[in-house]
C-alpha cells in the first residue's frame, strides 16, 4: 500500500468514530494508541478532568525540546439537521473525492500525519516530529491547553507548531480572536396594563442588542488597518434571544448568547468593556426602584488571536515547505493562538478547503491529500539527521 492509499485508509478508519465534540473521543484515542504501539513510538494520553476525553501527545525522534508539532483536533460538529447522501461516519470515495464527517475538518490532516510515521521513523531525524491530537476544538478550542501546560515539564517543548485546518495548504501566520458570551436580564414582571409598573427584560436586551450593533458598526468603520481579513473589520453578533413567558405579562427574564471575533491586535474585551458601560445607564435609570432588576455577562469562552510573527522558524518552515511566497489570513480562530501566547510560534496550514468544512457530504479533495504528505514529507528531510 503506497503512502496515499495508506492515508486514506487511516482516514477512513478515523472518520469511522462519531466523535462530535458532545461525545467522548476515547474509543477513537484507544484506536489511535494501538496503531502507535505497533509503530513502537512514544506517546503520552492527556485526558480531561471529567475523563471522558482525552488528548495525546506523539514523539517521532529524539525525546528533546525543539522540533516540530503537528497539530489536529479529533471532534467534528453534529449531522443532525443536515442533508447527507450516506452515512456520514462512513467514508466514500469517487475519482477526486473523500467524503464524511471530519474529512476535511481534519481528520485528513491527523490521518495524513499518522500514515506518515512510518516515514518520519526512516528519516533518522536529529530534531523531533511531535503530532497532538486535541479534543473539543469545535467548541472551545481549550482541548491543548493541558498538554501545553506541561511543555518543557514532562512533555517536550516544541520550536514550532503547525495546525492543520484547511486552508488549501496556503500558509496562514493571522487569525482573529472569539469570545463568547451569555447576557442574562432580569426584570420585573407585571401584567403588561401596568408596564409603567415594571421592567421588561425583553424590551432591556433589545436595547443591548441595538447598542451591540452599534458597536459593530463602529468596528466595521475602524476597517482593518492590514487589509488582510475578510471581513475586514471585527465582528459583534447577537445568535440567540429568548425572553418573557406570555404577550400579556411584562417578561422578568431575557437571555441571548453573542460572540465578538476581533482582530489580531484588537483589545478582545471590547465588547464587553463598552456593553458594560451601556449597563451602568441602565442602573442608573431604568433600573432604578428595582432592586431585584438588573444585567448581567458571562464570558463563556475566549479563543485567543493568532498574530503575524515575520521570519519565525513556524512561518519560515511551513512557506518552504508549502512552496508558498506569502501568508494569508483565515477568518476563523483555531488553536494556533493557544500555542502563539504559551511564547510557542504558530501558523495554519492544512490540506482541503474551509468552505467544506461543517456542510453536509463534507468532502477533501484527493489531490489535497496527496500534497499534505508531500509537505510533511519536506518536514521529514528537513529535521533529519
């Protein structure tokens, strides 16, 4: 079986494993494990604190800091609701194509990189190939974080670290950052004859929600200094909204969950610091003869940005080796930024195209495959001996 038939056959067994990020990734670990023992490689299980999760951390070559990390996630997002031809954990294949759940959004990166270690073993290397298979990317992006915590400790600390989500293999050195939130209004409910008398939680979130678009009008019109990003300016949006129990009662309680995604260099509380200041108004108006009224944000999740670093060794390596002139920006956030702020440079460059990512009959094109293992291939030559 020659190295792109073996890729796709990992892939297949990967893409086999229902691992949205809901479920545990364990029986895909377990799988993932036993093919490292027969390859007789090191590698260290790193689970979550509820056990049911797990990532893990592989060594080609010397057991030393320095080298390479190869970076991917294990879980996909849901099926449920979407269109697909077949089995989604299933994986077809026609001429060009390889379809499933998690083939471009990227288990073709991990299966690409685990076929490849027989390889990475031959090439004799005087510098290490480490891979980190991570869990609940799609959610959080915090699956790494355990395992980075533990750099230079007991797990090795790498010089560079390249994340495999698509990008066409095109190298990406940018990325913005996303915070997510919940903002809870409580009011005071009455019938709603008598509104004068009350304060609806539904009526407040609607104004926080104007000043939120606002605000990112305000951000769009700041545009993006380095013309890279599309769209070129951060972002607020407002996803979920539910609030009051009934037309006649004014509503005691209102929630909506939003997110801001800025850019690099933007200061990633924003949001939130301006929202906060609309809130102090609020208190000191129409909250005011209302003790039990009020508003409150919860920061959910913070994925930090990836910004550019010219000429670091992760920048430098993944351009030679994707024979690419420049780097882009992607739009989305990826772990990337995790590794970036533990002082760990970081790019994006992974095979298949983003657009693919999260449809149904999700597929990657062959050909993206076959030049991932030819980049990790050049990986190989490079940090051997």
């Amino acid at each position: 079986m020659d190295r792109l038939e073996g890729a796709i056959d990992m892939l297949s067994r990967l893409v086999a494993f229902d691992t949205v990020s809901s479920k545990s990734n364990l029986p895909l670990i377990d799988f993932v494990e036993a093919y490292l023992r027969e390859q007789e490689v090191r590698f260290v299980r790193a689970p979550n604190a509820s056990g049911d999760k797990a990532a893990l951390f592989v060594t080609i070559g010397p057991d030393a800091d320095g080298g390479v990390l190869l970076s991917g996630h294990t879980d996909v997002v849901p099926v449920a609701g979407q269109a697909w031809s077949a089995d989604p954990f299933t994986l077809r294949r026609d001429a060009t194509r390889l379809y499933g759940r998690g083939a471009v959004d990227m288990k073709g990166f991990d299966a690409a990189c685990l076929a490849m270690i027989p390889e990475f073993k031959a090439a004799r290397l005087s510098r290490p190939i480490h891979i980190l298979l991570s869990y609940d990317e799609e959610t959080t992006c915090l699956g790494p974080l355990d395992v980075i915590a533990r750099f230079g400790a007991d797990l090795p600390r790498p010089s560079a670290v390249i994340v495999g989500e698509p990008t066409s293999m095109e190298v990406a050195d940018a990325h913005k950052s996303v915070a997510t939130y919940v903002t809870r209004v409580r009011g005071f409910e009455i019938h709603s004859a008598n509104l004068h008398r009350g304060v609806s939680a539904v009526h407040v979130a609607c104004k926080l929600v104007c000043e939120l678009e606002r605000l990112g009008e305000e951000l769009r019109a700041a545009g993006d200094p380095s013309g890279r990003f599309d769209p070129p300016f951060s972002t607020i949006h407002v996803g979920v909204i539910h609030g009051g129990t009934a037309r006649n009662i004014v509503a005691k309680d209102c929630e909506f969950q939003w997110e801001f995604r800025a850019l690099p260099d933007a200061p990633p509380n924003f949001a939130y610091d301006r929202l906060e200041n609309y809130c102090e108004e609020l208190r000191r108006t129409t909250f005011v003869g209302f003790p039990d009224a009020g508003v409150e944000t919860t920061i959910e999740n913070q994925v930090p940005g990836l910004a550019p670093q010219p000429g670091s060794e992760a920048e430098t390596l993944a351009l030679r080796l994707a024979k690419r002139n420049a780097t882009i920006a992607v739009p989305y956030a990826t772990e990337a930024g995790q590794f970036q702020r533990a002082g760990v440079a970081a790019v994006v460059c992974g095979p298949g195209r983003i657009d693919q990512a999260h449809q149904p009959d999700e597929f990657i094109d062959i050909a993206e495959l076959a030049a991932c293992l030819e980049f990790l291939r050049g990986l190989a030559q490079q940090l051997r001996a």
